[in-house]
C-alpha cells in the first residue's frame, strides 16, 4: 500500500481528475493498494449473471422448441 498526502488536484493524472471530479486547488490523500489487495467485483457463475432467467415468466415461451419454430417458419 502506498499513501500519497496532500496532493494538489491539478498534479493528479487527468482521467483520475475527471473521474473523481478533483478541484486543482484542493489537496488530496491517495491511497494506492496492489491489484491483489483491490476491492474486485465478485466473478458471477453463469447461473447468477443478471441475463439469466430475463425471459422465464413468458407464456410465449413455455415450448421453447414451437416457440423457434414459429420464428422460424417465414424463413423456410
């Protein structure tokens, strides 16, 4: 971990700048933890990734094989 105090907004990188909308005339802490120590998103196994399951409830559906098949009939 490295702590990095009271430095000026303006000496920041500009896309940390933008980001954290620094003012140049403030001073700041950063805190730099190594990727390992970083707080990372959580990896999703497929079966919990938010797309899953979006089209369950739809009566449409329920026969996913006549469902294609219909979509499919202007096709062939």
């Amino acid at each position: 971990m490295l702590r990095l105090e009271h430095i000026a907004g303006n000496e920041l990188p500009a896309d940390w700048q933008h980001r954290a909308h620094v003012l140049p005339c403030e001073r700041y802490t950063v805190i730099l933890l190594p990727e390992t120590q970083a707080r990372a998103k959580p990896c999703l196994k497929r079966s919990q990734q938010p797309l899953v399951g979006l089209w369950k409830d739809r009566a449409d559906m329920s026969d996913v094989a006549a469902y294609v098949r219909e979509l499919r009939k202007p096709r062939y």
